[in-house]
C-alpha cells in the first residue's frame, strides 16, 4: 500500500479506500459514496442488493436507495450494516457524516457566516444594536467597520486610553474597545476651551471641592469644559466591568465615567483619578493585557495616590482613620467631611474601601449621583 501521510486516516475494507484528513471531510469527488462502498461489499462477498436486504430484514429497495444516494445511512441503519457486513457502525456512520459535509462544502459558501463569526468577536453586536450604537443588522458590518475605525473586518480596531476597571472579573478586550469608540465619538462631537495643562493642574483641588454636593455633579462637565477636558457618560457595556478611562481626542483630553456604582465615593474617585493621569502627563497604552491587571502600571499607582489625597488631606485622614478605630463609628468622617468642605461619602466610601469600616456601616451617606447626569449619559450633550 502506498504510504499516507501522518494526519491522514485510513479505512480499508476489501479493495476500498476511504480517506478523511484531521476527520473533515475531503471534496465530494475524492471520496467514494456510502452507496459505492456498499455496492463493493456487496461485490466481494457476490451478495445481490436482495441477500442484504433478507440478512437484514429489510426491503430491498432500502438498499438499492443507499447504493443510489437517494437515502442517507440512519444510524440504526449503520448498525444492521456493521452487523451483516462485520465493520463497527460508527465507520458506516462517518462514512455518510464525512460525504454529505464535503457535499456541502461544494455546494454553499460559508463566507458570510465567517464575517459574522468575525464581527461579533469583535464587538457585542447585538447589544451594540440594541443601544443603536449601530443603526441597522442589514448593514451592520460596514456600519461596525466605521464604528470601530477600521478598514476591513479582519483588521484589529485599536483605541488607546487608560482603563479604570475591575481587571480581576475577566474584562473582554473587544468589548473594552467598543466602549471606548462610542466615547471617542461622543467626545468628538463636543465643544471645549483650549486645553491648559498647568491651568489643570491649578484647578484640581477646586475640581476635588465640587464633591461636598451630590448636585454639583451637574456642573462638572462645563467646569471641565472650560478647562479643555471633555465629559462624556457612557454606560459600560457587559463584560467591562468598567468604571472609566482617560484618553484624548483631537487634541483635548477626555475622562469618562461609566457610574458603574451609582455612589458619590466611586463617582469623584473615577473623575480624580483619570484628571491625575492626565495632569501627571501619563501617555494612554493601547488596552492590551488585561490578565496581567492594571495594579501591576506605577501610573495606576500614581494616579491612584494622586486622587486619594486630592479628595481627602493625608494628615486628616489619618486622624479619621484612628477615631474610627476607637468608635467603630461614622461620627469622626461625618465631622471631618464638614471640615474638608468634602460629602461624608467620601470619607465613608474611603474607610469601606481600606477595611477600616464595615460595608454595612455608613451607608446612607453614600449618596447616588447618576440623576444629576441623566441628560449626558450615552447622549451627545452641548459641554
């Protein structure tokens, strides 16, 4: 016999061949049919198609049926053979399985379904439709093709921006990148000041003070606004698990927020930390490696240390931090709030945070946020 090559499975019964390679099926015409195979038993052995059909109780023309092709081998078919014909039945089974797959592969072209394959890897479609990111199935794949900025849909969209996130719940990096398009657009379309980094800088602690009203949330887009940084509300997409990103767009800067928790703690930490990484001049990476988690970037670090003392003096909270100790209560971060012109959310969130205070202490003075803002989320709003 002629050697085959190592991936290549072999068959033989009598004078037979049968070939599948890595188990799909060859093209049609380099296989031989079931009905072919059947007849070539029938040959070797000189049984009639009416001898198999009495040894295996049934009509004659069933079998003429499988040697013609007009009746495909049912698996309770495959086990009357193997036992009349002395093979396995699953070798009758792949037999008809391996032919009618290459009789499909010859006659439909499975490129569209590849595209769609390759679309929905790339982003959430569906739930790109359903928020109208995208205006239309029928043509969905040129519209995501514009949406992600891309040329083709096997190129790889690549929207760089620092990530604040919960990098340990398995964020999808498709997903990520979807969120992070519709945040470029919708900061795209809004108008802002010339963009001042010192005049940033200076800002900051103002910026931390809008904190000590749930309802100045209402006002930080124009404060930023007039800074040159962009706002934009941007609901996270499942499988995120963001909180926001920084990330910059024609030139300006961009925070944006997801209020993923709808708390004033979580609300102005986000806002903080991503104006720390712009201040502290922090160029965005491409979001790659999420694994590896964000904790591991100094700039995280960094930013993270930058906000925490923005909203919250060290030496006061230092004092906090030991007068909770001593009470176990949320008496010392209501009074120091009043004194830091600070919401006492935020020294609360920062104790809940740091396991100085239990979760279900304090929770009334998380106030929520997101009504200030419901007319910016999602929404192309005058800045």
């Amino acid at each position: 016999m002629t050697a085959q090559p190592d991936d290549v499975v072999i068959h033989e019964k009598v004078d037979f061949v049968v070939a599948t390679h890595e188990g799909i099926a060859l093209p049609a015409d380099m296989l031989s049919t079931p009905g072919e195979v059947l007849k070539e038993e029938l040959e070797a052995r000189g049984w009639t198609q009416k001898d198999l059909a009495d040894i295996m109780g049934r009509p004659a023309q069933v079998i003429s049926e499988i040697i013609n092709g007009a009746k495909q081998i049912t698996p309770d078919t495959a086990m009357e053979l193997g036992a009349a014909l002395g093979q396995p039945p699953e070798f009758w089974m792949r037999l008809e399985a391996n032919y009618r797959l290459a009789l499909a592969q010859d006659t439909h072209s499975n490129d569209a379904i590849a595209r769609r394959a390759r679309m929905y890897a790339l982003a959430p479609v569906g739930e790109l439709l359903r928020r109208q990111w995208l205006p239309s199935r029928a043509s969905a794949e040129p519209d995501l093709c514009r949406f992600l900025g891309i040329a083709a849909i096997w190129d790889e969209p690549v929207v760089p921006a620092s990530l604040r996130a919960s990098i340990h719940r398995g964020p999808e990096l498709g997903v990520i990148t979807a969120w992070l398009r519709r945040v470029e657009w919708l900061a795209s379309q809004q108008r802002v000041a010339d963009y001042d980094p010192e005049g940033l800088i200076v800002a900051l602690p103002d910026v931390a003070a809008m904190s000590v009203d749930p309802a100045n949330v209402a006002d930080l887009p124009a404060r930023l606004a007039a800074l040159g940084v962009h706002f934009v509300v941007v609901p996270h997409l499942s499988k995120t698990y963001l909180d926001g990103a920084s990330m910059w767009v024609e030139g300006h800067p961009v925070v944006a927020v997801t209020i993923r928790y709808d708390r004033v703690d979580s609300f102005w930490f986000t806002v903080m930390h991503e104006l720390a990484h712009i201040a502290l001049g922090h160029i965005e990476t491409i979001p790659e490696g999420l694994d590896n988690g964000l904790a591991d970037d100094p700039r995280e670090g960094a930013a993270n240390r930058m906000a925490s003392d923005l909203l919250i003096d060290p030496t006061v909270y230092e004092r906090v931090v030991a007068a909770t100790k001593a009470s176990d209560s949320t008496d010392a971060a209501v009074a120091a709030a009043a004194g830091s012109l600070r919401h006492p959310g935020i020294f609360v969130g920062r104790l809940q945070h740091d396991g100085i205070l239990g979760f279900e202490r304090g929770r009334t003075h998380l106030a929520k946020v997101r009504v200030f803002l419901r007319d910016r989320s999602d929404r192309v709003a005058a800045a």
